[in-house]
C-alpha cells in the first residue's frame, strides 16, 4: 500500500491530516501518486484522521485545526497517580458522576486511548480493579495526549483540552537535568502545558524512601519554578488517605509555595470516601474542574481615543 | 422523486429491533389514524415481508443478514396533509458494529450521512453497559492487587461516542452547522424489558451519562423516546394468540419524552421529519 509523503500523514492507516475525506482531493497526496499507484487509493471507504489512541505530536494537527488545544501538564514521579488521576477522570465522567458546571462532555479524538488508562480501574469478569500499569517511557519523545472537548453552555462555545500521560522517569530526569535526553518528553510538556498539576505522592512520602521522595519532589519543584513562566501550577497531593508525618508534608508545602506562592492545592485519592453509595473519590471533580476552568491569559487591547462610531474614522484626532 | 430531505438515516446495532421496528411501523402507515399515514403503497415491501409474516402468525421476526441494505420509499401523508417520501432502510446491525470496529466507513455509508437531514439512533439498554469500576464496587484495598496488562475494551457508551464522531466527520459539515440544522433522534427499543420509571431522557442519562452529554453538546434539540416496537416479547417458535387474533398493528408504544406512552408509532418520524418535510 502507498504511504502519503507527508511526515504528519499516516494514510492508510489513518485519514488524511490535512483533512481531505478524498485523497484525490489532497495535493500531497496526488503529487506523488503515479499512474501504476492510482489504484491503491482505498476508494470504497473513507478512513478517520484519528485512530482513537492517546495522541502524538504527529496527530494534534487534527486536534488543533479549530483553536489550539489548552494542554495540561500532568507532572510526577513515578508511582505518583499520573495515570490513575486520568483513568479516574474518566470513569467519573463515564458515569455521570462529574458536575462540571456550565460544561459537558462534547468529544474526544482519544477515546480507546482513555478506555486504556480507565481499564485497569474496573472490574472484569473475575479480576479486581487495580491500578494502570507502569506508563513506559516509550521511543517517542513526547508523551501520550488524551484529548477531551467541552461544550460551555453558557459560552456557547466549546473548548478542547489536552491530559498528558507521561512515564515518571521523564520528569526525574529532567529535574536533575533541564536538557538530559531522556527528559526531553518532560522539557516538551513543560514548553507547552498551559497548566501544570505537580503530583506529590503520599506514598511514597510515608514510606522507608521518604528522604529520597521528599529530595525528588523539592527538585522536580524547583524545575518547575524555574520554567512555569507565570503560568498556572497545582499541587496535587495524591493518595490522600494516607496520613503523612506533619514535618515532611510541612517541609513540602514550604518548599513548593515559597517558590510559587500562587500555586492551588489539591488532595485527590481514590479510595472510597465515605462507606456506603456511588463513590467519586476525594477531590477528584474539583481538580477537574479547576483544570478545565484554565484560560491562557487574554489579550488587552489599549483603549484608543475615538471620534465616532465607524470603524472606519475610528481612530483619529478628537476635534474638540 | 424521491427527495433526499425526507430520508432517515436508521443507526443501530444488531440486536436493537429495527427490523420489528420497520415493520411495524409499516403496519401503522398502512392502517392510518396516527400522525403520519401511508399515501399509496410502498415500493418495495420485500425487506418487511417475513417480518411482517412472523408478527401476523404472532412471532418474534429473524436476524436481518450482514451484507443486506435495502432502502424502501414509503410515501406518507401527515394530518395537514403534506406529503413525503420517507426513505427506510433495512440492514444487518453487524455494518455498524463493523464500522466502528474497522474505523473505516464504507462510501455508501457516507452517501446516505451526508443526504440524510435527520439520523435515528436506535439503542437497546440492555445491551449495553457501564462495567462497574472502583468507584461503583469499591475494592477495600486497591494496593494489594497486581499491575497487570489487560486487553483494552472499549465500553459500550464510548463506542456508540465513537460511531456518532465518526458519521460527523464523514458527514462533512460543520459542528455549528449540525449543532443548529441537524437533527438526532434517539430511541430507546424495548422499552417494555426495561421497566424503568421515568422519561425516555433519564433512563438514558442513567444508563449511558457519557453518550447523554455527548449527545446534548453536539445537537441543539435532540429528541429522547422510548419504543416497544411488538409491546411485549414473541418467541421465534410460539405463537402469541392475542397477535393473531387482535393483529400485530394493535400492539406496540412509544413513550414521548415527558413519558406518557401513546400507540402511535409514527411519533418519531414525524418529530424528525417536521421541519424538513
């Protein structure tokens, strides 16, 4: 089967990236195809621009063809709840558990992508729940995107957000090191994310490495200090049902809120918040909310002195 | 001619009833006194035959095959009368399943997405479901159990998101575009087994909340109603003697979105079609 000549362009296993539903349309696309390839165009059915998986740098083309995307960071550890912060958004959503407000949920170009990081937190037909496994640290150098678009009732308008599930050792390494080529995925996320949640892991703050949780934390929030660039940055504490020595999690808050004093926090767990009914975790929707409520700063434009109404003799000297 | 305007595009997996659904429906045209009734005879009535012989001996009709896809144009009249030609199809439920399955819609597909002003998804709840997760059956101690890899399977909601994003995009037309002049209709089969209390909306709501906010983002007035095509479940081999006595058109309901049940079939239709025809 032909291959489009496009980078970004993974026909025929997916649609066209330039959004040609017919390829003969797409110049690309017939610029290369010669008469003895002609007939490997799939002319009997038309293929999707997204295979539904998390997303690629090589992929947000389609994404972001309507406005860009707001991209949220999802920074931590290994261990620290990455995935399962995301996994769980989802079920939540999936169950209509989630008030989001003036939002709904309006789409998602990453669906079997979210179903992955969803499907070890639910139960099959003899197995438990248990959490997602270990998000490796794959050959790409960007993380897995999971997109998700909300339509604002009250706006009228919709809007799409961008999760990152990147593996832990990115962002350790990067901590250390600002342009280690094994962190260049954690430099990426830094670079674009329009809000960054820091996760600090309970878990591993209470356990026997807690010098060494503690050390990886403060660096990792130093890096972020350094690169935020004003932008929004969550402390998220993860795994919030278990208890944490008032001196390590005092020590953290020091460090994290000296450096960003205007930083949120948060405290989400999974784990059952009360005995009985529907459960939706601890702080799980108001960390949503707070993430899908980031706007990238407007853009003031002066006030300029005016004579008239018509924007055509808008701008001119006042007479008077 | 056969307008375009007036055609349907039926989606719904295999299994959700539109044979019997068709069918029915058929039966009501031809016998009158709903809201829209047959003008003349319909074109072609092969696709309905056997299941419209099933449902006069009192049986549940068989599975459609796959590969079929018949259109048949019923000419249909409504109370003011204006007429129209409404285009029903009949096909194996398995299209679909391959569609979203495959990723790739076939071109014919897309034709009949791009010419069909209005789309009714049929849904039968039972089919579907939400897995229960940690949240709905909490586990006491979620660290104890192994990380594992496990097969990913989408949920039910998430596909029929997936099959509805699909015909979007191949329907080549904008979001404002479909969100203020398309229209969606969705109706929930068999309604008699799910003996639910409460609108067409909130049985969906409870079901599929996912698919629902998808739905209510993507559409500016989309309908929700609930149907039990024969009103009580047939067997393929026994005959129900009240079928036959009384005749399958006398069988049947819709329960319109405020819940109230009415024996007209033809009220999806004519809520879809009533700004096209």
């Amino acid at each position: 089967m032909q291959h489009c000549t496009r980078p970004t362009c993974f026909v025929p296993d997916t649609g066209c990236d330039l959004g040609h539903v017919s390829l003969s349309k797409c110049a690309a696309w017939s610029g290369q195809t010669t008469p003895s390839s002609a007939h490997a165009e799939p002319v009997d059915e038309v293929l999707l621009p997204w295979s539904g998986s998390a997303l690629g740098l090589a992929d947000l083309g389609f994404v972001a063809g309507r406005a860009r995307p707001i991209v949220i960071g999802v920074a931590g550890s290994q261990n620290a709840g990455k995935t399962t912060l995301l996994g769980a958004w989802y079920l939540l959503l999936g169950r209509g558990a989630v008030d989001l407000g003036s939002r709904r949920f309006a789409g998602s170009f990453s669906l079997t992508g979210w179903e992955a990081v969803a499907g070890s937190l639910r139960w099959s037909p003899g197995r438990p729940p248990s959490f997602p496994p270990h998000t490796t640290s794959r050959s790409g150098r960007a993380p897995g995107l999971l997109h998700l678009s909300t339509w604002d009732i009250g706006l009228g308008r919709s809007s799409d957000h961008l999760f990152t599930d990147a593996p832990g050792e990115w962002f350790q390494k990067w901590a250390v090191n600002r342009d280690s080529a094994e962190g260049v995925g954690a430099r990426w996320i830094a670079e674009h994310a329009d809000a960054l949640l820091l996760l600090a892991d309970r878990q591993a703050l209470s356990g026997e490495s807690i010098g060494q949780a503690r050390g990886a934390l403060q660096l990792l929030a130093r890096r972020v200090a350094a690169e935020r660039q004003g932008r929004p940055v969550a402390l998220v504490w993860t795994k919030s049902d278990i208890d944490l020595e008032p001196q390590v999690e005092g020590s953290i808050r020091d460090t994290m809120f000296n450096l960003m004093p205007d930083a949120a926090e948060f405290s989400v767990s999974v784990a059952p918040s009360s005995a009985e009914g529907n459960q939706v975790g601890v702080g799980l929707v108001k960390l949503l909310n707070w993430t899908l409520s980031i706007r990238r700063p407007d853009i003031v434009l002066p006030a300029s002195l005016t004579t008239g109404v018509d924007p055509l003799f808008l701008y001119g000297v006042r007479s008077s | 001619m056969n307008s375009p305007a007036n055609s349907i595009l039926l989606l719904g997996e295999s299994g959700v009833g539109k044979t019997h659904f068709g069918a029915q429906l058929l039966k009501r045209l031809m016998k009158g006194g709903g809201r829209l009734g047959m003008d003349g005879q319909a074109t072609n009535l092969e696709p309905f035959e056997a299941a419209l012989e099933s449902l006069n001996e009192g049986k549940s009709a068989g599975h459609t095959a796959t590969s079929t896809y018949i259109d048949s144009v019923w000419p249909v009249v409504n109370a003011l009368g204006r007429r129209a030609e409404l285009i029903w199809p009949d096909y194996g439920g398995e299209q679909i399943k391959s569609m979203i399955d495959s990723r790739r819609v076939p071109n014919d597909w897309r034709t009949r997405v791009r010419r069909a002003p209005a789309w009714l998804l049929l849904i039968r709840l039972q089919q579907t479901r939400v897995r229960d997760d940690l949240f709905s059956k909490p586990l006491a101690d979620l660290r104890s159990t192994s990380l594992d890899n496990r097969d990913v399977q989408m949920s039910d909601q998430a596909r029929l998101i997936e099959l509805l994003q699909m015909l979007n995009y191949v329907g080549d037309v904008t979001a404002e575009h479909q969100r203020s002049h398309s229209r969606l209709g969705v109706l929930l089969t068999c309604w008699d087994e799910l003996a639910f209390d409460g609108t067409p909306a909130e049985a969906l709501e409870e079901r599929l909340p996912l698919l629902r906010a998808f739905i209510r983002s993507n559409w500016s007035t989309p309908s929700v109603m609930g149907l039990s095509a024969l009103g009580r479940s047939l067997s393929k081999s026994e005959r129900d003697i009240d079928y036959v006595s009384q005749g399958p058109e006398n069988f049947g309901y819709i329960v319109m979105p405020d819940g109230l049940h009415s024996p007209d079939l033809t009220l999806p239709i004519q809520l879809l079609l009533g700004d096209v025809q």
